[in-house]
C-alpha cells in the first residue's frame, strides 16, 4: 500500500510546470502548498493508514516532486513547516 502526493499547475498553461509536472508545493499559482499537504497527511493518520498492516513493514508514502525551470534561491525548500 502506497499514498502518494504530488503537486500540479492547472491555471497557467503558459507556465513550464502547467500540467503534470509535479512542481514543489507552494509553486506560485500551483493547487498544493504546505496548508493541502498538511491536510493530506493527517487524513492518513485519522483513517489509521500508518497503523495499517501491508507487504512492507511500515506504510509508505511518496512526494513526487520534479525540478522546475524557474529563478529560485539556492537552497530554496520543497517543503518547510510542516508540524503535524
């Protein structure tokens, strides 16, 4: 069993991240920031999803996140903040 979370651009198809692409959370005018994630992820904890039993030994979840082609500061985070 896998949950999984990624980001996308929907609002801009001129953007290089429109569609697909899995920007960072938090990308400008992208649907996920830390706010949506935070949600996702205690969803999982109040479903019971990482006191589950699968084929693994712990639950796994996945953040897909691709590099975009945009000015950032170096070393600018992905994700930042996020207290469950």
């Amino acid at each position: 069993m896998d949950a999984h979370a990624g980001n996308c651009m929907m609002a801009d198809t001129g953007d290089p991240a429109y569609g697909d692409m899995h920007p960072r959370f938090g990308y400008p005018g992208s649907e996920n920031d830390v706010p949506e994630l935070r949600e996702y992820v205690e969803s999982l904890i109040y479903v019971g999803y990482f006191q589950s039993q699968g084929p693994t030994d712990k639950p796994i979840v996945s953040f897909e996140v691709k590099a975009q082609k945009r000015k950032y500061p170096p070393g600018h985070p992905v994700i930042h903040n996020l207290t469950l």
